[in-house]
C-alpha cells in the first residue's frame, strides 16, 4: 500500500491508449513542487525502468504503464523524471481521462517511438539529461528507433533558431546498460556506434542533432558490490552529469528559473495538445504581444529624422532603445537580446523600414546595433539621454497591451501588425 501512495504522489501526468489513439492527462505537480524546492532546478528524464527492481525503487522510476513520475530531490537541486516506454491500456467501455493526441500514433510506429515524440516535444526543451535504460526495450533497433523519432521532433523545434544565434541548448544522452559486460569496453564502443548508424539511416542525421553529448554506461550491478554504494554511485552520476548540462544551458542563457519553468511548461503542453512547434522565445511572451499599431508608431516616429546624421545618432539608436525596452516585460525569460529581436520583432522592423523608405545602408547600421546588445547598460544610457526629447518615451513607443487568449497556439504565434 506504501508503494502505491508513493506513486501517487508522483504520478505528474499518465498517457493511455484507447482505440490506437493515444490521450495525455497532466496534474499541477510540477509547480507543487517547484513551490517546496524553491530553486532553479536541472531536469533528468529516466526514460523506461532498470530490470533491477531495487534500483528502480532508489530512483523513482518503479511505476504502472502510462504514469511519469516526477521526483524533486532539494539537495541536488534535481527534478527527476520517470518515463514509461508504454501507454495505459483503456479497455472499449472504459473512459479515456485527458485530452487527445490524435497526431501521435502514426502508421507502424511502436509505442515507444510516439512516446518519444511526446517527450521530446513536451520535456525536451526543459530536459538537462536523458538516461534511457537499454532493459526496457525488445532490440537495439527499437531503442534506436526511439531516439530517431526524439531527434525528428527535437529537429522541428531547433529550426527555428537563426544559424546566427548560439545552438539551442539540448540534453544530455545517458544510454544504460545492465549487468556485467565483457572487459575492454568492447561492447559498450559497439552499441554506442549501432545506435548511431540507426539514428543516421533513419533520420539521415547525427544524434548531435538532438543531445549535445552521448555516453552509452553499465549500471553497476555486480553481486559483490554494496548496494547502498550501487545506488550512490548511480545517482551521483545522474546528479554530476545534470549539473553540467545546468552549466552548458545557463551559459547559452535557456536555463529558467521556477517561474518561468511553469509558464513555460504549460505553454509546451498546449503546443502538444494542438500539434504546434513549441518556440521558447515566442512563449516566453505570449501575454505581452507587440501592439498592432508598432509598424506604424515606428513610420511616424522616423518620419521626423530623415538625414543621415540625426538616423545614426539618434533615431536608430532610440529606436533599439525602445524596442529593448518592451523585449523585457517583468518576470520574463532574459533571452538574449539579438535572439528575441530576430524571433518577435524582426519581421515588424523589416515591414516599417520598407514603409519608411528607409536606405539598405541604415538597415543594416540598425541591425549591427541590436547585435551589440549585449548587455543592459548601453540601452539604460540610451534611454536616460533620449527619455525627455520631442516628448516621446522610449518605454511607450512600442507601448503593449497586455492580453491572455484562449488560443491554444498563443506559444507559436504572434500579434499581426498594421500595414
């Protein structure tokens, strides 16, 4: 009975099938337990269940087909997160809980390889580490199935980050064998290169694609080993390799703080649900939209500075000042300024600076200016000298109106602007 509460505790969401079709029910327990961990915690995906019942209990994972299990450990400041390689079976007359994902069950696909689109489009952007446990799959093709479709859906995704910007940040590939392998690694090497050669000619791309580093590991199961030793060592492991990957993504600034996470998570959920590309950046501002009037309150405004010398010290400069200025409304992300501009603002730049005439020359003067945004001060300065002239404020020349929709692809699009 014990072991049955724990689950329930845990379960964070369950996916089941019914008629081939596949539904997802999501509880709030993410942000419960952000609530209690109060940190920015890294994220570990145990995906599937080690064949030893023990280390299974130790790490959370031990659960019923369709239930992930989250589990927030303080002290490592670590959410992990027990995946299940197979949905809930609901029998015909039963009453299938949640909403459809009508998308994912594709023609002769395996269940693991829809849960692994689900995951990858769901945890994916969020997840620091991936550790799949090679016992919970029937062949090697089918877990390299698995990860080929991860890396489809984690494709789709990335590509909408410009090749200027820094690479999306991506987890960490843990693969984890059992039991006691032959000496000199002979084996590990070997399904570390099948796995890959899998992934390549089913996707015709590289898992780089799709984790930043890939390490295929035996779980220490030896007879003669301690087993409180066993475990420690497993999930220190975990801990060290999730904090390292906390590092890589906080320094290409995608590491979000508790806040953030849970806004961010359900955007991703409602992205899910409708079968849209979920886009960080985009979520990240949803409820601040760019006011429809921006192409023409930026017309107007270099209207009034048509030389060339009141453009480069002024006008433009002004003008990034402004745009910055709404890029960052409170409690949001801190995305990298060139990043948020190239993802919001850059289409409703280019349409007012064809509107406004504006020469190839200045655009790309103001475009160099957003580049070496770098960091808050120059904009603050910006804003200080330009704040009282001509009775215009940078802060309200893109001024917002704050709206919450009922569109469930609010994480993927953005307001229309004026022609």
């Amino acid at each position: 009975m014990a072991a049955n509460k724990v689950v329930t505790d845990n379960r964070w969401m369950t996916i089941s099938e019914q008629h081939d079709n596949l539904s997802i029910q999501l509880t709030p327990l993410l942000a419960e337990r952000l609530d209690v961990m109060q940190a920015t915690a890294g994220m570990a995906l145990l995906v599937g269940s080690p064949s030893s019942t023990e280390l299974a209990q130790h790490l959370g994972t031990t659960s019923s087909a369709g239930d992930v299990l989250l589990d927030a450990d303080p002290r490592a400041k670590v959410l992990r997160i027990a995946c299940p390689t197979l949905p809930r079976r609901v029998s015909a007359e039963g009453h299938c809980h949640g909403n459809n994902l009508e998308w994912a069950r594709g023609s002769g696909l395996k269940h693991s390889e829809s849960l692994a689109s689900i995951y990858s489009r769901l945890l994916g952007p969020f997840s620091h580490v991936v550790c799949v446990f090679v016992s919970s799959f029937s062949s090697t093709l089918e877990l390299g199935s698995f990860l080929s479709s991860w890396l489809r859906s984690t494709w789709s995704r990335t590509q909408m980050f410009a090749p200027s910007h820094s690479p999306a940040a991506l987890p960490r590939l843990i693969v984890l064998t059992e039991g006691k392998t032959l000496p000199g690694g002979g084996f590990l090497g070997g399904l570390k290169s099948s796995l890959e050669s899998i992934v390549m000619e089913q996707t015709g791309f590289s898992l780089t694609r799709a984790f930043s580093n890939f390490t295929v590991k035996e779980a220490l199961t030896e007879v003669g080993l301690l087993r409180q030793r066993r475990y420690t060592k497993m999930t220190a492991f975990l801990d060290s390799e999730c904090a390292a990957a906390r590092r890589d993504f906080e320094r290409l600034n995608m590491l979000y703080d508790a806040h953030n996470l849970v806004d961010l998570f359900s955007r991703a959920y409602r992205c899910l649900v409708s079968n849209t590309i979920f886009n960080p950046v985009i979520a990240s501002r949803a409820w601040n939209p760019i006011p429809s009037n921006a192409v023409r309150q930026i017309v107007r405004f270099l209207s009034d500075y048509e030389d060339k010398e009141s453009l480069q010290k002024f006008a433009l400069p002004y003008l990034v000042s402004a745009i910055r200025a709404n890029a960052y409304p409170a409690a949001s992300h801190p995305f990298d300024f060139p990043l948020l501009f190239d993802t919001i603002y850059k289409s409703t730049w280019d349409h007012a600076a064809r509107t406004a005439s504006l020469t190839e020359d200045m655009c790309l003067l103001f475009e160099r200016m957003v580049r070496r945004c770098l960091d808050t001060e120059d904009t603050t300065n910006l804003m200080k000298n330009a704040k009282s002239m001509n009775g215009f404020n940078a802060a309200n020349l893109l001024d917002t109106v704050t709206t919450v929709g009922s569109n469930p692809d609010d994480c993927v699009t953005q307001a229309k602007t004026d022609k």
